[in-house]
C-alpha cells in the first residue's frame, strides 16, 4: 500500500511562520486526522502536499522515494487530491451536476455533442450511484447547498482513483445525516486501500473516524497520537496550549424577559410553513434542525434578506416590513450569516475595515474618523476572539478560514442590536473561538434578544435557554425546561417522531 511521507515542513509568509519543521505520514487504508487552532497552519500543510505553493522547504516521499511536488499537476499525477475549504472555488456553478464531476471529460470531445452529453449523464450517475448520492446529474450546480456540493467535490475527487484523498474541513458544512453518509463513503475507500488527511474542528468526528492524529500549534507539531492513546482532553490542551475552561457559559437566572420579537405565522413557498415563535431579552433563543430544515431561510426574512409570502413580524410590539438588509439593520436586527465569504466579508480589506465600516458613524465625530476609539475597537474583537495573527492592519484574504469567520463575527458581536440572529456562526472555529462566541452570545442577552441557530444539537443545548427544533419548513418541537432531552430533539430533527407533546400539532399539514 502507497506510503506518502512528509518530513520538516515549512512555509513562511511576510510577517507569519506558517509552518515550522512538520513531519507526517499517511498509509495506505487509514485516516489521518490534522487538527489545531484557527491559524496552525493545517491548510498551509495541505496547500504544499497538493502543489499550491511553488515553493516551501521539506522533503516528500512517496513509497521511500523522493518526490517532487510544486505545482497541482505534480501532486494529481501522484494520486494526491484535495477538496478544499473553500469548496465554491473548484465548481464551476452555471455546469451541471454531470459536466462538473466529468470536467476533464469536456476539454476532450471524442464524439457528437448529443453522444457525448447521453453518455456524460450515464457516467455520472455512476460515478453517484456508487456512492449512494442522490442527485440530479442534469442540475446546474449553482442550484445546489452548501453541503450538496461539497459532497459533489469529494465524490468527483474519489471518481478520479486518488490514493490519497485531503479533506480540508469536509463536514463544516455537513448536518448529522450528511456526516454518517461521508463516513460511510470513507469506510469503504479505506478498505480499498485510500488514505486521507482529514482536518475538522469537531474532535467528536476525530474520535470516531481517525486512525492516526497530529496535532498542530502555531506551525509547530505539538502532539500525536494513535486510535488506543487518543483523549480528549489532552488534545484540546495541546491544540491551546492550556487546559480548556468550560465549553458553556453558566445560564442566567431570568429576572427581567421582555418580549422583543414576535413573529405570527409566517409563510414563504414551501420553504416555510406556519411559522410563529416569540424571542425575548433575556434568553437566547436556539433553533435546531437538519441542514435544509429552513433555519437559514427564517433568519434571512427577519434579517430583510428574503421576504416572506405572508405572516408578520413584530418587533416591539410594532408590525415592520423590511425590503432590504439595511432596513433591517436600521430597526436594530443584525445577522451574522452563514455564508460568510460571500456575504459577510470585504476579502480584499482589512482586518479594521471590516468591522468598523458599517459602523464608521460610531467612530467619528463631525464626518473626522476618530482613529483611538476606531482602534481600540478592533483590539477589543481581535483579542476577545483571539485572532490571528493579531494585526488590524491584515488583509482579510490572507488569514486562515476559522479567522475569516471571527472578523464576521466580531464585526456584530459589540454592537447593541434589538435582535441578534447567529446562523451557524460557529462553522470552522476553534474550540477556544467557540468558548468566547457563546459568552458573547449570553453577554449579547442581556441587551438583545439573540436568535442562535445552528445544526450542531449540542451547541444548541448547551447555550440556549428555550429551543425550537425545526424540519421541512416548519417548527415541529419547542422545549423550554432544561434540561432538554437530546434523543427527543434529535428524533424530531431527522423527522423519526412527527411531533412534540410540548407543541401543539397545528403545524403539521
Ligand atoms: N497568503 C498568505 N499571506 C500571509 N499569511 C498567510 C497567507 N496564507 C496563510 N497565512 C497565515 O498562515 C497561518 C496559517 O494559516 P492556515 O490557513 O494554514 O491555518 P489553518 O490551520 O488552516 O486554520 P483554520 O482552522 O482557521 O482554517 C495563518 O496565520 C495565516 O494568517
Ligand atoms: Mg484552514
């Protein structure tokens, strides 16, 4: 079985050491996870193993021979491929579903456009078949979500016969369901001898899926361990370089709730269905559900994004209609969205331009900008957040992806909304980000209500105080006694029980 070895990895950009002297191993037929905070430097090490960087130092061998790798046709002619973080960037969105997994095919037109085209379709469907992928190869990929296509890259990467396959937080995007099927699909390449480097901040799926772990700390290896001497706790230690406090912050007794949102049966297509709820200060309102339940679409609407078909939205204790975003925001509803690359960043700005340009006003007085109260702004985010590196000055561009999703955030975080809706804001964050963006949520309830939507159930229950579980469009539980029961959750996310006793079954068609 093909070995590929890796020794004294490194890379260094102005002003940063990306990587620092890193060895690593993958074997034939195992799972090797890569994990470490936001900035380690875990895409750096797969940038260089797939041929993005011209140049770094380090040795790579494949079967103990020295190999060459510089550009993406080195490591593809190796068997080396990637499916990237940023999977967008490697989909062509106005191709279909077929062109796409076929790409190659297309630049090399053996038959008839009609011939071509009838027979692209029937290797597709191969192609998903065989991975049990239930897609319409004729689809153009524009149309698809989020984890649609990142399952369509790997399974496009597995079609292409790589030996090793680099998933680079694969499952960010990926609900409950999604997940079981993409480890499925690694069981059965493993026994066919694939290896893969797998990079994920959610150390649960580390546990269950890895054979191997390393462990990154600001470029350096800081720890490895096997499947038998693998722990939690340690990992999490070696990942931060200090033991981690608790993951929740502790609930606060609810003195004073006051009604700020409601929201009475709102309805857009079939996309949402009878949707009233109530969000007060004082709580934060956590909404859970598969991805494609509807979370994203509800907070759109409230967020003035998307308009709903009928329904109201009543924002203390007043009816509004909201046409676009900024209306929104002027009524003080802020959202951190879930696409973050597309909506919620200037990539080519920096990290100071980022959070403080909706809000210059707040920084200036008489049109001067006030740079003081303008910096010790960004600072404040910065190091609640734990940038990195920490320099306002940085383009958004060049930080890594868990960092890109922390200006995002901290753009709304110190700013005091009405309503604070959170779509799942903590995709791709480190343990210690995710530590920090719950206490800011809590904080945030004590002057706003807060909307905290997210697929993972645990973070839900972990943080909010009253949780609505949604699924099809619709709200089919509400709990609001802790501690709330995650089978029953689960159950009614994934649509095993029809609905709550809790919840009257009004909803349901
Ligand atoms: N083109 C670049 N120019 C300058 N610095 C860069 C560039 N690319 C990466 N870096 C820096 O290198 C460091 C490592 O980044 P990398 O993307 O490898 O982190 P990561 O471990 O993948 O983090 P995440 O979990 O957030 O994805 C970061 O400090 C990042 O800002
Ligand atoms: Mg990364």
């Amino acid at each position: 079985m093909a070995v590929l070895k890796a020794s004294g990895l490194g890379k260094v950009f102005p002003g940063v050491v990306a990587l620092d002297g890193v060895d690593l191993e993958l074997r034939g037929g195992y799972v090797h996870a890569l994990i470490g905070a936001n900035g380690a430097g875990k895409s750096t090490l797969i940038k260089i193993l797939t041929g993005y960087y011209p140049s770094y130092e380090g040795r790579i061998e494949l079967n103990g021979q020295l190999i060459s790798i510089h550009k993406p046709s080195d490591a593809f002619r190796y068997g080396i491929e990637v499916v990237h973080q940023e999977v967008d960037t490697t989909l062509i969105p106005y191709l279909s579903i077929a062109e796409n997994l076929l790409i190659e095919k297309l630049a090399t037109p053996a038959e008839g456009f009609f011939v071509r085209k009838r027979e692209l379709h029937r290797q597709a469907r191969q192609i998903l078949q065989t991975l049990q992928l239930d897609m319409d190869v004729d689809q153009p990929v524009a149309d698809l979500s989020l984890p649609q296509k990142q399952l369509l890259v790997i399974a496009r990467a597995i079609s292409r016969n790589a030996s090793f396959l680099i998933l680079d937080e694969p499952t960010a995007s990926l609900g409950v369901s999604d997940v079981e099927r993409l480890f499925t699909m690694i069981r059965k390449l493993k026994q066919r001898g694939v290896s893969f480097l797998y990079v994920s901040h959610r150390l649960t799926e580390i546990q269950e899926i890895a054979d191997d772990i390393t462990i990154l700390r600001g470029g350096k290896k800081v720890a490895y361990f096997n499947r038998e001497t693998f722990e939690m706790s340690k990992a999490i230690e070696a990942m931060l370089g200090a033991q981690p406090g608790k993951l929740f912050p502790t609930r606060m007794p609810i003195t004073e709730r006051e009604l700020v949102l409601e929201v009475r049966n709102l309805g857009w297509g079939k996309r949402l269905k009878n949707i009233s709820f109530q969000a007060f200060r004082g709580e934060v309102l956590g909404i859970t559900g598969l991805t494609g339940a509807g979370k994203t679409e509800l907070l759109n609407i409230l967020a003035g994004c998307e308009k709903a078909d009928h329904g109201d939205i009543i924002l203390d204790g007043k009816v509004v209609h909201f046409r676009q975003p900024k209306d929104a925001i002027r009524h003080g509803i802020f959202l951190i969205p879930e696409d973050r690359r597309h909506r919620g960043l200037w990539i080519e700005h920096s990290i100071r331009t980022n959070v403080t340009l909706p809000f210059i006003r707040d920084f200036s007085y008489l049109s001067f900008v006030l740079p003081f109260k303008e910096i010790s702004h960004v600072l404040q985010i910065i190091n609640r957040l734990k940038l990195v590196p920490p320099n306002p000055e940085m383009t958004v561009k060049n930080l890594s992806g868990g960092n890109q999703q922390k200006v995002v955030i901290g753009k709304w975080l110190l700013q005091k909304g009405r309503v604070v809706l959170f779509d799942e804001a903590t995709q791709g964050i480190d343990i210690g980000a995710k530590q920090e963006v719950y206490v800011l949520a809590r904080e945030l309830a004590h002057t706003s209500a807060v909307i905290f939507s997210s697929s993972d159930v645990d973070e839900v229950l972990g943080l909010a105080d009253h949780v609505l579980v949604m699924r099809d469009g619709q709200i089919v539980g509400e709990f609001d006694t802790q501690p709330i029961d995650r089978q029953q959750v689960m159950e009614l996310a994934t649509g095993a029980v029809r609905t709550t006793t809790a919840y009257t079954t009004a909803q349901e068609e």
